[in-house]
C-alpha cells in the first residue's frame, strides 16, 4: 500500500514522542527557594545541631520555611517565598558567623521516578533566573612583595658571589633596603645591580644615608606584574569555573585589581562559593633547624606544631597535575606532578637533605565577617580578609624525590578531590578577596520571562492560525508537529543541560517561524502535484520526496550559520546559537517524519478523492 510507514519508523516516532514528553516534563515542577549552610572547610560537619540552630534562628526572625535536612556535609532549608532568602541568608549570617558559608539556593522539587530517568528541569541563565555574582579584588601589593621577596633573595646570592660584603639586606614595604660599610661596596653593588636587575632601580633622595642602597621596582615591571597577575587569576578561575561545570560562565576584569564572576543557571551555589571564594596555595618547606624559620600549627586540629624555614623549596605554581587517589591502606591522598622547573628544584633540595623532615604547608587566604553597631545602631556585619597557614604533613625525605609524589594526612576523600582541584585549576598569583557576592534570584528576571514567554505564545499563535487558515486540515497536523516540535526542544536542552538566555528565547521564536517552512514546502508541492492530475496518494507522497532535498539544504546552511556563531560567539550569542541549533534538528524530524505519519495513519493506504488541503 502507498503512503504506509513500516514498523519500526511508527516504535521510532512513538518513542521520539515519548521522550519528548518524559524530559520536557521536569519544566512543570518549579525549584523551591531555599537557603544552603556549608563549612568554609569541608571537613566541617554539617549535623543536626547545627540545623537546629539555623532552624532556631529563623524562627526567632519569624521568616517561614520548612523542609530543613542536613547530609553531614550541608544543610539545606527550604522556604516559603524566594523574597525571605535575602533576609533569611543575613540572618543565618549574623548568627552562625564567619566559618559557615550561607548561600541561596533553588531545590529541585523533581519527581524522584524522573530523577531515576535523568530528567531535570532546563536551566535558565542569569538574565532569567539568576545565578551567583561575585565581585573579586585581586590584592596587587601581595604580587609585588611575592616578587621582590625572590629579587631580595637573588640579589644577595649574587652579592656573595661577587665577594661583595654587606651589612644588612631587608625588604620593608615595596623597597629593598641595603646597608653598607663603605661607599665603594655601594658602588660594586649598585653596578652589579643595575647590570643584572633591570627591574630594580636605585633610589638616591637627597638627605638619603650613603652607606645606603634603597632598590625599588620600576614602573614597567610594576605595571607588569600587576597585569600578569590579574591574567594569571583569571585563568585559574576559569579553570575552576570548568571544574565545576557551570554553562556559559562569565570570568571577565573589571577596573584595575577587580575580577568579576558570573554563573548563570547554577544550582549547587555553597559549592561554587567555597571553590571559586576560596585562594589557597601550596608551600614545600624543610622542617626548620633551631630557631630559624616559622612555626606552624597542623591543619587537623592536633595540639602539635612544626618549624619551618622561610624560602619554599617549591609552591603550588610548580604543579602541572593534581589528582585524588587511596593509598595503600585506603586513606585519602593526592598525588602530584611538577613541571621540570619544580622537578629540578625539589630533587636539588631532597638529595642533600635525606634524612630531614619535609613539610607541605598549606595558605589560605579566607574572609571573615566582624559584627559592630553603625552609627544608628543597626547590627553591621563588616568582611576583614585574613591568611591561614597550616600543615597538611610532615614527612621524613626518604631519598630523593622527583617530578611525581603524594601529599598524605587529609581528613576524606571530599578534602583530598577539593585540594586537586584548587591546585589542577593552576595557582594564584596573588590572593583574592570577595569584596562583593550578590546571588540574582527569579524576581530580577521575572519581565524577562514573561516577555519571552509572552513572545513564544503570540509568534506561535500566529503561525497556528495561519497554517490552519491557508492548509485547513493539512494545517492541523502542521500545528501538531509544531507543538511537539517545541516540546522536543525544551525536552532535548533539558536533558543536555543547556542553558537557556534571552536570546535563546529569541532562537525559540526563531525556530517556530522557521519549523513549519518545511511544511509550507511540502504542502504547496502536494497542491502543485493535485492540480497537475496527480492521484491523492501520489500528490502526497510526491511532495514529501521532492521537497526534502530543498528543505535539507536549507537546513543544513543554516544550521552551519548556527555552529560558526557558537564557536566564535560568547554568553548571549552562543545562548541564541544553542536553541537555534537544536531547534533546526528538531524541526525536520516533526516536519517531515512526524506530518507524514500523521498523514500516512489518516489517508495512508485508503481511497480519497479530495484532500482538505
């Protein structure tokens, strides 16, 4: 019989259909508002005393919620209106303090049979449903005493090389200051200086003492540094906001010394507080002799503390790899791999120093919040930036050590995962500070939604009365394989986890003019084939063969457009290049496969003398 689909495309069409509808359906059950409690350590537990207390504290403030759980690791409280999470996150603030990171959050509210499934609602972008923003300050002055700390160091190696004594050698602010006998070991020094340390220029004021040498950063290499390390940052927090996965993210400098993050769409925002809020590094130390160096407290609360010698043998910007693992007695670890710089140096520093402890220091770089009265008694929670340093381990150097090792003596696997990612994303340069976290809620994006949504539903209608008016029935089933065509769309960005922007909205109301091209193709060509004489099973099954190569190539062209502007593009281009792309796949499945099993299940295999076309 003509105009018949075989089986398997009939089982093909039903589960395209199916599918559509299973992870198009996670849409329908919107997240609830709720606020999220995690330590600025993850081996802080996070136990039902702690909930408690933040259950205790919102009921005091009289804000409504329900729903509160804590895993352990967080805690998670559910509210009743998404505008009582900015109270309530300043409340739970000013009440469990500075070690406990509160953020806002969107529980899912997903059926757990679609979550079996792996259905979960679409993700909307910043502009529509919020995200975190945080608002970074990259401290400069951290950069220039990193740099001048090694120019210190090299200067006086190469002072005693050249026999050139000295009475002292100190760095104090942004100046490296000098002391000396005589004005002829001045001379020898400044000469030396200035033909080594290009960067380091002498200073001489009037009234300056001439035993003397004051060396300062000129203002090339001070603007140099500063802008490698605003560069160097961005980098690794790209990397971290690549670790976490977060689509179209945005990591961009603003001013002079400010880094501004974005990331639209995110659900988990503790987690992407603690990984891109937090700035930590590594330090390789030998365990100090006597009583030079620093002393350091151990990271696992143990009442024990260490001595370490001031000069890391290597930091964490000598690591290339870092991955978490078991040992052999099933404790977490990380192993590491340096780059042939930190190679070298860690095995000249072990190979002469068998048999010495070597300890892996820990610096991190944390804020914490300090309560005080404003001037019209108003609690006022005020951020004040503070470093901690604590050992990780301290080992004994069994022999030389090379470009691959672990680091051992973490509290759980979660701590070792969250170490290798700060250190696989790449070091800092300098430590950042978040001066400004604002986490961008439904409400901001409400208009954006409505009209979107209010944009959908007038092109959709319009094009829905026009194909019924111009193709009556035929027009039917082109508005069926519309429908289901944008609920095909919403299903497959659900199940990719595609981020949906404004302009993706604009690519949706871009595919559903252009879906039913297709069908205007396809059924003038069947009109065409009628008035010729043609039989009803042959009109139609002529104009759905005749008409698909023009409508592939059309397609295809413009779905090239499509991925050259997700390549080449960023944040709204690649949003709107994202639903168009889909959309044109989309659109000639429903277009051409679905009409004509509509068609073929209606008039297929039976004698029609007219076609209501």
């Amino acid at each position: 019989m003509p105009n018949k689909f075989p089986l398997w495309k009939n089982l093909m069409i039903l589960a395209v259909v199916v599918f559509a509808f299973i992870y198009a359906a996670p849409n329908l059950y919107p997240p609830d508002p709720a606020l999220q409690l995690s330590g600025q350590s993850s081996a802080m537990q996070i136990d039902q005393a702690v909930l408690k207390k933040v259950e205790q504290a919102l009921g005091e403030a009289q804000i409504e919620y329900f729903a509160g759980e804590a895993d352990g690791e967080t805690a998670l409280i559910r509210l009743i209106d998404s505008e009582l999470q900015m109270r309530a996150k300043e409340v739970v603030q000013a009440e469990m303090g500075g070690e406990y990171i509160v953020a806002l959050n969107l529980a899912p509210t997903t059926p757990q049979w679609l979550s079996d499934l792996g259905g979960s609602p679409m993700k909307l972008g910043l502009d529509l449903s919020g995200g975190v923003h945080f608002l970074l300050e990259v401290d400069l002055n951290a950069a220039l005493t990193t740099r001048l700390e090694g120019d210190l160091q090299e200067v006086k190696s190469s002072l005693r090389e050249e026999k050139i004594r000295y009475r002292s050698f100190e760095l104090k602010g942004q100046k490296i200051i000098g002391r000396f006998r005589n004005e002829q070991q001045v001379e020898q020094a400044t000469s030396l200086i200035r033909a080594n340390f290009r960067d380091l220029q002498p200073q001489n004021k009037q009234g300056q003492n001439p035993l003397t040498l004051v060396l300062q950063l000129s203002d090339i290499a001070t603007s140099q540094i500063e802008d490698n390390a605003i560069k160097q940052n961005l980098t690794s927090l790209r990397n971290r906001v690549n670790e976490l996965g977060v689509s179209e993210p945005l990591v961009s400098r603003q001013g002079k010394n400010r880094i501004v993050v974005e990331l639209p769409g995110v659900q988990d925002t503790a987690e992407a507080k603690r990984i891109i809020g937090k700035t930590a590094n590594l330090e390789f130390r030998l365990e100090a002799e006597g009583r030079i160096g620093e002393v350091f407290e151990f990271r696992d609360g143990r009442s024990l503390e260490a001595r370490l010698e001031a000069s890391p043998v290597i930091t964490g910007e000598n690591v290339t790899d870092a991955r978490a693992s078991y040992d052999e007695n099933g404790r977490p670890q990380v192993n590491i791999t340096l780059d042939t710089k930190g190679g070298w140096q860690m095995g000249h520093s072990t190979r002469d120093n068998v048999g010495r402890k070597l300890g892996v220091l820990f610096i991190e770089y944390k804020t914490k919040l300090e309560k005080s009265l404003g001037s019209n008694g108003d609690m006022q929670i005020t951020p004040v930036p503070f470093v901690e340093k604590h050992i990780i381990s301290l080992a004994t150097v069994q022999s030389q050590l090379g470009k691959s090792f672990r680091i051992t003596g973490l509290d759980s696997q979660r701590e070792s995962s969250e170490l290798a990612l700060l250190l696989r994303a790449g070091a800092l340069a300098a430590p950042m500070y978040i001066v400004e976290e604002r986490t961008i809620g439904p409400s901001l994006g409400a208009d954006n939604i409505q009209l979107g949504v209010k944009s959908v539903s007038i092109g959709m209608t319009m094009v829905l009365l026009f194909m019924i008016l111009v193709y009556r029935g035929f027009g039917v089933l082109a508005n069926v394989a519309l429908s289901m065509n944008l609920l095909l769309l919403v299903g497959c960005m659900s199940l990719l986890g595609a981020t949906l922007t404004l302009p993706g909205i604009a690519g949706i109301v871009l595919t559903v003019g252009m879906a039913v091209d297709a069908n205007v193709l396809i059924f003038s060509r069947i009109r065409e084939e009628l008035a010729s004489g043609a039989s009803v099973q042959g009109a139609i099954s002529a104009g759905y063969d005749r008409a698909f190569v023009s409508i592939l190539d059309a397609n295809i062209t413009t779905l090239i457009v499509a991925v050259i502007l997700f390549l080449i593009g960023s944040g709204p281009v690649q949003g709107f290049a994202v639903t168009l792309s889909i959309g044109i796949l989309t659109s000639m499945f429903t277009s051409i496969v679905l009409t004509r099993g509509l068609v073929n299940a209606i008039v297929g295999g039976r004698k029609v003398d007219k076609l209501w076309i």
